[in-house]
C-alpha cells in the first residue's frame, strides 16, 4: 500500500522519532511504514490519521492491485 506519511510528517516538521513516541511505536516501525515494508494495523492507521488531523485515506493510499493474486 502507498502512502504519503514521509510526506505529512515533513510538512509538519515533526520527525520519526517524534511521531514513533506519539503513536507508541518503534523509530523503526515508522521508517518501515514510509518505505512501504509495512502496512499498519487499522488501529494504528486510526492513530496515524488522528495524530494529523487527516482521513486514513488522505494518507494511506489502497490500489486494488495491491491486493490481487
């Protein structure tokens, strides 16, 4: 799944660690999800959204394809 988390929390000056203690997360988990190596949790995706006054879907983009086998 794409995404423009890298992008929101550039905007907002806020680094990884930063919104990694914000979401009680890892640094690590952050990182992964800007790189597209992890998908979050839909809690999580919540937590992410809420934490920049956004919709999930402003930020974490779903393509069909994503899911096709």
């Amino acid at each position: 799944m794409k995404n423009r988390l890298e992008e929101v929390r550039k905007e907002k000056g806020i680094t990884q660690e930063e919104l990694a203690r914000a979401l009680e997360v890892s640094r690590q988990t952050v990182g992964s999800l800007e790189n597209g190596r992890y998908n979050p949790s839909i809690i999580l995706a919540f937590k992410i959204a809420s934490y920049f006054n956004l919709k999930i879907e402003e930020i974490f983009i779903y393509e069909e394809k994503d899911y096709e086998k």
